[in-house]
C-alpha cells in the first residue's frame, strides 16, 4: 500500500492554523482548494495582505477569503489574521520543528523521538482546545445541566468511552445522566426527553450518523443540544444549540486519534468541574458519600494495614 505524506513545513509555518486548513480540505470545493493551497504555500502571506490583496493574489474574492476563514473554524479574516500572528510568534520561540513540534514518525525513529513526537501533538492539542474554548458557552451549558431533570450523552465508537466517564461523574454529583452508544436506545432516550433536559453529541469528526440522529430526535423533543466535535462545520454541530469545538494537532499511524480524544476528554473534564461549581455543597456532599461507601473495597495501603495489626497491642 503506498501512502502520500505531504513534506513537513519549515519552521516558519503557523502551524495551528495550517493544521485546520490541512484537516478541513477534503471537505473543500475547488475554489476553496485554491485558496488553501496558496496559503499552504505562503503561510505568512496574510500577516502583510488585506482581504482584498489576499483575494487578489490567490484569485478569488474578498467575499470568498470571509467563507473560507469560516470553513476553518474563524467568524472573519480579522480573527483568523490574529491567530495566525499567534502561531507565527509561538514558532520563532521554537528551536526546530522536527524537535520541538513533532511530526508524523517513520519506522526508523527511536522511541525517544517517538515519546517526544507524541508528546507534543497531545500538548499541542490541549493548548489548541484551550485556545479556542468558549468560557460563556461553557458556563452556559454548565447552569443547563446543573438544573436539568436528566442528561442525555450519545457517543460511538471511540467517542462512547468518554460518553461512560462524563455520565460516571455527572451522576456521581447528583445529575440524573445517562450514555448511549447504541442507535436504538438512544433514540428512544432522546424521544422522551424536554425542555428540562440537555443532550450532548460526542464525534471528532462530526459525521457519525448515528450520534447526528440521536441527537437531533433530542433536540425536536424540546432537550438543549450541544455538540462536542473537532469540527465546526460539521452536520454534529449544524444539528446542535450549542457547541465545544476542540482541536487535534497531528494525525499519526492510529486509525481514530487518541490525541483528539485527549482534547474532547478536557473540555469534558472542564464542563464536570463548571457543573460541579453550579451546586458546590451538594457536589461536596455527593463525593464525600460514594467514597464511603466504596472505601471498604479497596485494599488499605501498607502503613495502614500496619496500623491495623498493631492496633489490638494499644488496647
């Protein structure tokens, strides 16, 4: 099998911004392409273009240049020029890219490299995520959950595991939650939901039929819909009230990116503490309760089997 890898970029690319052109081009018509392709090309060309001369040099018009920055996750040129002066300034400080930003690894590279390739795509993609993370929308969808009658989370494949640890949590602090990854089950879930309610959709990719269905049944049964995706332009997120876009940096030999799910598992993370703030006391309450009740099933550590064997001498 023969496999097209695209050469690695200088050191001077915006690497933050070339990645979500890279990831958004197959989806991409070919005036798009265009346009993407200049930028790959002339990475720091909009540092010194306006709109207009951007628009001009790759051949397309201004009005194009505002729907592709839309296509990459920006509401504008403006935001997409900052973000990309961003990326320019985080690389100068940057010894090599090859060292420091990682790469796609061959199977010559030591394990060495290969721990620090990997590395740094996971820290990238948190940084990325935590880079474009909305705070209002965050806390808005906290206070929902927070008051909710119940929780729907629908996520397959991959994207179930992280649906069974934020339903383990939710729950744990008192929030009637529930995770499906089954088609069928949770489209009967999503049916008897409401207005009282809030489902969330997990897919990195934003494309996964059964977790666009499951929730769209939710949202026409009156629930808060929010999408949790890498991608902002995807049917996910089209079906969805609100959305959590996070970021991958790199896409390696893993056929589903474990470094995608790192950046959906913070943002979940995050939204568990914001719901855990909305009701500190209970929250408290709740925790303190289930480690009681599980604590005699975990093994003492040693000093306090110690501690226990001496204990009958004291007495």
């Amino acid at each position: 099998m023969t496999v097209s890898i695209r050469t690695d970029p200088p050191v001077e690319h915006a690497t933050g911004v070339t990645n979500r052109i890279r990831s958004r081009m197959p989806e991409m018509s070919g005036v798009m392409l265009r346009i993407a392709d200049y930028l790959l090309e002339n990475p720091d060309a909009p540092l010194t273009l306006t709109i207009g001369e951007l628009a001009a040099d790759s051949g397309v018009s201004a009005a194009t240049i505002t729907r592709f920055c839309r296509i990459i996750g920006y509401t504008g040129y403006a935001p997409f020029r900052v973000d990309l002066a961003k990326d320019f300034g985080r690389s100068t400080a940057r010894d090599s890219w090859q060292t420091d930003i990682g790469r796609a690894f061959g199977p010559d590279d030591s394990a060495p490299d290969v721990l620090s390739t990997l590395l740094n795509a996971h820290t990238r993609t948190l940084r990325e995520t935590a880079d474009v993370i909305d705070l209002e929308v965050m806390l808005e969808i906290a206070a929902a959950i927070a008051r909710s009658r119940n929780v729907d989370i629908y996520g397959v494949g991959g994207s179930a595991m992280l649906a069974d640890e934020m339903q383990a949590r939710l729950y744990r602090i008192g929030i009637s939650t529930h995770a499906w990854s089954e088609v069928h089950a949770g489209l009967t879930s999503a049916a008897i939901q409401g207005p009282d309610s809030v489902a969330l959709g997990i897919s990195n990719t934003g494309r996964t039929e059964e977790t666009i269905q499951m929730l769209r049944q939710a949202g026409r049964a009156g629930a808060l819909t929010v999408a949790i995706s890498n991608n902002p332009d995807s049917p996910l997120v089209a079906a969805s009230t609100l959305a959590i876009i996070t970021s991958a940096h790199e896409r390696f030999l893993q056929p589903d990116d474990l470094s995608a799910k790192h950046g959906q598992l913070f943002v979940l993370d995050l939204l568990y503490l914001f719901v855990a703030q909305q009701n500190f006391e209970r929250t408290t309450k709740r925790l303190a309760a289930s480690a009681l009740a599980v604590a005699p099933h975990r093994r003492p550590t040693k000093a306090g089997a110690l501690s226990e064997t001496a204990s009958p001498v004291g007495v």
